[in-house]
C-alpha cells in the first residue's frame, strides 16, 4: 500500500517513517522515531531524490511504483551516500535498471567502499554549479563537504523551486502523516528533536554548516521549498529556521539560562544541585534546568548546551578522577566543538576531592571560547547547612555573569 504526500504540482514525498528503529546510528534514541524522505520530480522526465533506508525500502518501493503508475525511472539523484539513504539504491535499480545515477565523484567512491556497485554506464558525476536539463526541470548543484559526510551536496530544482538539502535542515521524529512545517506546532513538538539531531549529528561542524548557509544565499528567493532527509519539509517561514541554524552553527546560545548537570552516586551532589536550582529560581534566574547525567543519554545533553547560556557540573569524584558519565559528557560536548559558554562547577567526595580541579582543567585545556566562574561550592560527602552561603555565592556569581 503507497503512502505518498504532494508537495507540489509534479512532486511527491515517497519515503517512510521508522519507529522500531531504537537507536540512530545505533547510538542516539529516537523514541519518537525518525522519517528517511524521498522525493520524485514527474514531468518529461522522472528523477527520484535519493532512497531510504533498508528497513524502510519496502514502502519506498511502493511508494515509487504507484506514482510512477506505469512509467520507467529516468534519473536517480544521490545528495548523500550514508546508507540511510542510500541503501536501497541498489533495489531501485533492480526494477529500473535504465536509470541513470546523478552525484558528485566523491560520493561515487563512498558507494563503492560501501559496495554499492553501480556500472560506469550509469554514472553522471556532476561538479559544483553545473545544470542538468532533466526535461522540463532544470537541476543545479552545490557542494557542502562535512554537512556532514565530505561528499554531501544539496540539488536544487529551478524549475519548482525545491531545494534537497540532504542531512542539513534534517530531524529525529517520525512524520507520522504530516510533512510541511505548516502542518505540525514546530516549537512544541518539534525543535527539541530538530535541535537534537542537528547538533550531535552535525554540530561539530559549525563552519561547514556556515559555508553552506552563505553559498545557498543568494538562491534563497527563489527557493519555495526546503526538502531535508530526515523530518519536515519547510515551505514558509524559512528565516526562523534559518536563525536556529546560524545560532547552533556559530555555538551561540538560544537563550539565556542555566543547565545543571549532576553525577551521584547517592544523592548527595545531586542534593547540591537541587539546592543551587533552588536558590536560581529564588533569584529570578530564567530557564533552570537540571539533569542526572547517570539517566540522561547524553545527546539530551548536548542539545541542552546548545541552547542554554550557561552550564553548571555538579560532579563526584571516582577513582581518583570525574565521575565515568560526567566524563563522556564533558568528551562529547568537546567534540562536538561546544564554546562560548559559561561553566561553574561542584565537585564532591569523601576523600581525595579531585573532580573539580579535573573537570576545571578539561575545559581550560581542551574546550574553547568557555569561561569557568570563580566560585567553586566544594562538597565533602554531604553537603552541610552551614554551606548555604557558598551555594547562594555561586547562584549570584551566575546572575551577574549574566547580564552581560
Ligand atoms: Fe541521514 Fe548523514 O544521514
């Protein structure tokens, strides 16, 4: 059974959603699943838009065959060679073995590392900025190595306006029968998971992520619609998207706010962050959040530093060095190229107290652009009454630091 969506005269989305897949790349949880999409222009020609992940080839195939109603495949474009795209090349092929494969040299050669083996004959490599009259559509093409595999390039179609941006303007969450941007309430039910994807799949590569914005600028007014991989397609309102993305591209905040973070083993050093939310709140501090590191995959994590201003890591210590999770939190957002944020940092332990120093000396030596406040509220094992000062100095500390 075809399950297709219109998204303009003479285009259709014919992808599908996934929601057994448990992990993204067999590390990030998609529990509201995630959409692989694909696209096929009809006109004198047909040009199918890249294809979909194995487990979701089936409906691909479906969805192809019905509208295509009878008619051969002409064109195959492959913007990105990532087998959740393009693994179920080889099945197209099968039932249309007279289509020819439009994609970049680079891409060519990740197919055949991956073993997807495609004839010579079929093969149309194209370069940065070169037309393809594909009957009535014209196709151009730019290149956006590193958004997020070296061999990725967007296509865009000037003859409807459709821009395939490949991973970039991409999401976790399924569709689930919705497509256009218009369709769903974006910031409620969608920009967690969009920003989720964005920055633990893209967000180490900010300045290729700015490349690309400032080479697909001056196509901007002509573009009608923006068709990512993954998620929604965006046909109005592109220059809120458009900010997001120069906000995570350029590691700047979204908003001004404190996340806390906690690694405990007992309770204790997450009593002290509770403790300093508290007393946040109780000053008028915006948008406190606090998450246990032990119980929060840490691409939560991450997409929570991408949007908050300011980072507090309440840590204890073990075996003489920063708690395991707090450790792989503080690797990632390293390479993940996280900066310009402010940090402040409990440290806990019952002999030995080593976490904060580590934890200070990881983000001096190997992050960048990140400021680390002075007060450092020191735990031995519990935090005692007596020590409600040091939690109110650092909640003040944060509040000054952010006014500027
Ligand atoms: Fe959705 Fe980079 O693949």
């Amino acid at each position: 059974m075809h399950i297709v969506r219109e998204v303009t005269e003479g285009l259709y989305w014919i992808g599908a959603n996934d929601h057994r897949l448990t992990l993204f790349e067999n590390i990030h949880p998609i529990p509201e699943g995630v959409s692989y999409n694909s696209y096929i222009a009809l006109g004198e020609k047909t040009i199918l838009f890249d294809t979909v992940d194995w487990d979701a080839c089936r409906q691909m195939l479906e969805n192809l065959k019905y509208v295509l109603d009878g008619r051969d495949l002409d064109y195959i474009v492959i913007n990105h060679w990532e087998p959740d795209h393009a693994a179920s090349l080889q099945e197209v092929l099968i039932e249309y073995p007279n289509a020819k494969i439009i994609g970049n040299l680079k891409g060519f050669q990740l197919a055949e590392q991956f073993g997807f083996h495609i004839d010579e004959e079929k093969k149309i490599i194209v370069n940065e900025g070169d037309v393809i009259d594909a009957g009535n559509h014209q196709l151009t093409f730019l290149f956006m190595p590193m958004v997020h595999w070296p061999e990725a390039m967007v296509t865009f179609d000037l003859s409807n306006g459709a821009l395939f941006t490949a991973d970039a303007f991409g999401s976790f969450k399924a569709l689930d029968g919705k497509l256009f941007n218009d369709e769903v309430d974006y910031d409620r039910d969608w920009l967690d998971e969009n920003r989720r994807y964005l920055t633990n799949i893209v967000g180490k590569y900010g300045p290729h992520i700015r490349k690309i914005l400032k080479k697909a600028a001056p196509l901007l007014d002509q573009v009608k619609f923006i068709c990512p991989l993954h998620g929604l397609v965006w046909r109005n309102n592109f220059s809120y998207l458009l900010e997001k993305y120069e906000l995570w591209a350029n590691y700047e905040p979204e908003q001004k706010g404190v996340m806390i973070c906690y690694a405990s083993m007992y309770g204790n050093t997450e009593q002290a962050a509770q403790a300093l939310a508290a007393k946040l709140c109780d000053l008028g501090v915006p948008n406190v959040s606090v998450f246990d590191v032990s119980n929060t995959h840490v691409s939560y994590l991450i997409a929570e530093v991408f949007k908050k201003s300011h980072v507090v890591l309440a840590s204890c210590t073990y075996n003489l060095g920063i708690f395991p999770v707090m450790k792989n939190f503080l690797e990632d957002m390293k390479a993940l190229n996280v900066q310009n944020r402010t940090f402040a940092i409990i440290e806990n332990g019952s002999w030995a107290i080593r976490s904060g120093d580590l934890i200070s000396q990881f983000l001096d030596e190997q992050m960048k652009t990140i400021t680390v406040l002075n007060d450092r509220v020191t735990i031995a094992s519990h935090l005692k009454e007596g020590q409600n000062e040091e939690i109110e100095d650092l909640a003040l500390e944060i509040k000054e630091s952010m006014r500027g």
